[in-house]
C-alpha cells in the first residue's frame, strides 16, 4: 500500500506513515514538523490550525483543535 501510494504522491516524498487513529496521525504530524526544522538547526514553535477544527482528544491534538467546553480543564496544559 505504501507503494502505490507514493507513487501517485508528489516527487521528494519517499516515506509513509500509517496510523490507527486521527488524533495519533496528527500528532505525530506535530511531531514530525517540529522535528524536521529542529534538525535543519530551525526550530518552529507555532502550529497552523483551522479555526473551530476538531483534531482529536490527545494533548497536541486538542492543542491545535478549537478550545470549548470538552477540553476546558486541560487548557492550562495545552500550547499556544
């Protein structure tokens, strides 16, 4: 599946990455991108999110996510 999905994907892009949930997927986005400008010696310490999105229930998802009433007790805890 890898495969057949690089294939059809962007040159330069040679890696795929399987999840077993949305909100792990976009951690581990998170994580990749930070990653990837911390090893360029650029760190980045903003994430880009749609306003009023849903992202998922772990901290760096629900960091990205639009902040209400189901993730209020955890605020003091999430990033800007």
């Amino acid at each position: 599946l890898a495969r057949k999905l690089l294939a059809q994907a962007p040159k330069g892009l040679g890696h795929a990455f399987f999840s077993d949930s949305g909100s792990t997927a976009v951690e581990v986005a998170i994580k990749m991108a930070v990653g990837c400008w911390h090893n360029r010696g650029r760190p980045r310490h903003r994430i880009i999110a749609m306003e009023h999105a849903y992202h998922g229930d772990m901290f760096g998802a629900m960091a990205v996510g639009h902040r209400g009433i189901f993730n209020a007790a955890y605020d003091p805890m999430l990033f800007d």
